[in-house]
C-alpha cells in the first residue's frame, strides 16, 4: 500500500475528530451557549448538512486541479474555522461554521477517496478505501474521547483548539506525500464529462447502494450524536465513562473497517447483507437494554463493529459499480454518507424533543435499519437473475 494513502488517512483522522467529538460535548455547549441540548445536537447536522452539499459541488470545483492543492486547500479552510468556532460566543457563528468547515471536509473526502483508489491496482481497492475511512475509526477510538476529556477538564472550546492544531501535521504530509495529478483523473488521462460521470451515478445500479448507505449511516448517527445523554441520564453512568464509551465504539469501528476491507472486495452483497441484519438486530437490543449501563456498554463497541464495516463495505461497492465516474463517485458515496448524517441526528433530536425519552434515538436507529434492509431486499428481489444470468449475480446488491 503506498505511504500516501497512509497520509490520506492521517488527514481524514483530523477531521473524523472534528465531526465526531460533538457526541461527547452537547451538554457543555448547550450550556455555555444557552441553547437547549436538541439545539446543539444540530450542529452535528449543521456539519453533515455540509458535507452533503459539498461532496458534489467541491468535487466538480475541483476536479481540474492538482490533487496536492486542492487537498491542501480544504485542509486550510478547516483548520481556519476551526479557530473561530474555537473563539465565537454566537451559536449562530458556530453554526456556521459547522458548515462550512463541512464543505471543506467534503471536498477533502471527494479528492482523497479518488485519490487513493487511483494509486493501487483493483485488487486493492478495498483496502485502500479502508485506510482512508479507517482514520475516522481512529478518529473515534482516541480523538473524540480526547476530545471529550479535554471538554470536561478545560471546556468545549479547547477540543476545537485541539482539532485545528492536530490537522497542521496532515498539512505537511499532504504537502509532502501526495502526487499532483488532477483531483478526479490518474496523471496524464483526460477527464471524464461531467454528463458521463452523472449518468452512470443516476443509473439504476447505483441508486439503491447510495440510498441504503444513508439509511445505514442515518441509523448509526442518530444514537451517535445522542450518545452521551443516553449513557448519563439513562443507563446511570457517570460523566468520566463517556470518553471510555467512545474509545469502545471507535475500537469497534476500527476493527469494522479492518474486517470490510479484507473482505468486502471478495464479498461485497455479503458483508453488506450480514452487516445490516446484525445491525438491525443491535440497534434495537440497544433500545432495550440501555438502562443497564453493562449491557449498554458491552453492545456499543459492537455496533461500531458493525456499522463502520457495512459503511466501509458500501463505501467499496459504490466505487466498484462506478469506474466511470471517477470525480464524482467518491463525491456521491460523501453525500449519502452525510445525507444520513443530516437526518440521523434530525430524526433524533425530534424523537427526544416530543418527549420519549433519551432511548427514543434509539428505537429511530432501528426503524432506520428496518427501512435499509426493505430497500436491499425490493432492489435484490427485481434485479433476481435469470438462470443464464447467476454465475454474475454476486456482482450486484
């Protein structure tokens, strides 16, 4: 595996830090800003709802520039907003610049997935595209935990600090490490339209894996984002098991990500499959149990496991399925990606907002879980292949 990819990955830790670490800080920013606890569980949406936009629009923006500078580029603006939020007294401010920081996340994501795709041979693929989405795992195994002892001990604010401080040593390796050929293409090859690429991202291959990818991921965001309540105020933990709660759930992601990207390349519709039934079956058995803070903590490096893996394996397979959209297939994977992320949190925040109780995100999690398997088995059940059609059927979702 080139060293590059190793970069990648480093830079995405950065950043998963950044879009993850609001699970263990809600409580001190909604207090420190005067805002309620949904109020500031939308700044986890603030931020997805970024990423959505982004993906497409940075990838196209900067499909003709050298990868190394658009890179960089994204990775500055980062670490520029970081800074202000770190500094605003305005939720407004700090709103915005979830949002922004977002676009900059997303156009970073676009780039490095194609990126890194583009330097290894196809066998390889799928362990490329887990080192790069494994420096999330990491991200939540120790950079949100940190984050969240650095908010308990010295407040929010020094957990922004300590994002935009982390990202200058991933400036440097980016600058150092990355080749310079354009954000979407291999060096020397002439871009794929735009058309071209739309047209095989709209095709009915597609669609299916990108709308089960954001239910998935909606699913996982949304007890996510509301996971330190859940353990605080409902399974009875004290404040100091959050950091040690997130450190399991990333240890989980982590080997979920290892595992996919062994195996997903070889066994794509299986992992999958596996995958969102276990996590169908996780989610609600979290909904269930999570007043026992035992059981609550034993399921939730699992369901890390669980969903980082069949995200990862997802991630794979749309890149897989789109060859010929090499700017915008990471581009569309980023968007329903986030997508999820946007209404997970949403649908969350509702949930508690009409009064169910701090497990109700829960119980959302897994209607969402429900919801993507329906999907996977309609889109399964047309696409059944005729008798002179099985030998490829292990191709397809």
């Amino acid at each position: 595996m080139p060293f590059a990819v190793y970069v990648l990955g480093l830079a995405v830790f950065a950043q998963g830090t950044s879009e993850f670490m609001l699970s263990g800080l809600l409580s001190g920013i909604a207090a420190d800003l005067g805002v309620s606890l949904s109020a500031a569980g939308l700044l986890t949406s603030a931020f997805a709802v970024g990423m959505v936009v982004g993906a497409p629009v940075m990838a196209l923006a900067g499909r003709t520039w050298p990868r190394r500078r658009a890179l960089l580029l994204f990775l500055a603006v980062f670490v520029a907003v970081h800074a202000v939020g770190a500094l605003t007294p305005s939720y407004g401010v700090l709103l915005a610049t979830r949002f922004v920081g977002a676009l900059a996340n997303a156009g970073f994501w676009a780039v490095a997935l194609s990126t890194a795709v583009a330097m290894v041979p196809d066998r390889l693929k799928g362990r490329a595209t887990a080192v790069v989405v494994g420096g999330v795992t990491v991200a939540c195994v120790v950079g949100v935990p940190a984050g969240a002892v650095l908010g308990e001990r010295w407040g929010w604010r020094s957990a922004f600090w300590a994002v935009a401080i982390v990202s200058l040593p991933a400036f440097l390796a980016v600058l150092r490490s990355i080749p310079g050929g354009r954000g979407g293409t291999d060096a020397g090859a002439d871009p794929v339209s735009v058309r071209d690429e739309l047209r095989v991202l709209t095709g009915p291959r597609l669609r299916p894996v990108l709308l089960t990818m954001a239910l998935v991921q909606g699913a996982t965001f949304c007890t996510f984002s509301y996971l330190e309540p859940l353990l605080t105020r409902e399974s009875g933990l004290g404040a100091g098991w959050v950091p040690v709660a997130l450190a399991l759930f990333g240890a989980g992601a982590f080997a979920g990500v290892t595992v996919a990207g062994r195996y997903a390349d070889a066994h794509p519709v299986a992992v999958v499959a596996t995958g969102m039934g276990a996590l169908t079956v996780g989610w609600s058995a979290l909904a269930l149990t999570a007043g026992s803070p035992v059981l609550a903590l034993a399921l939730v490096p699992l369901l890390g496991l669980l969903a980082f893996g069949t995200g990862t394996a997802l991630i794979t397979r749309v890149l897989s399925l789109a060859p010929g959209a090499p700017t915008l297939a990471g581009a569309s994977s980023t968007t329903a990606f986030n997508l999820g992320a946007t209404v997970g949190p949403w649908a969350g925040g509702l949930a508690l907002g009409a009064g169910f109780g701090y497990r109700a995100p829960v119980g959302v999690s897994a209607l969402l879980m429900v919801a993507a398997v329906l999907v996977a088995a309609t889109t399964a059940k047309s696409r059944r292949p005729r008798v002179g059609e099985r030998r490829l059927s292990g191709t397809r979702l």
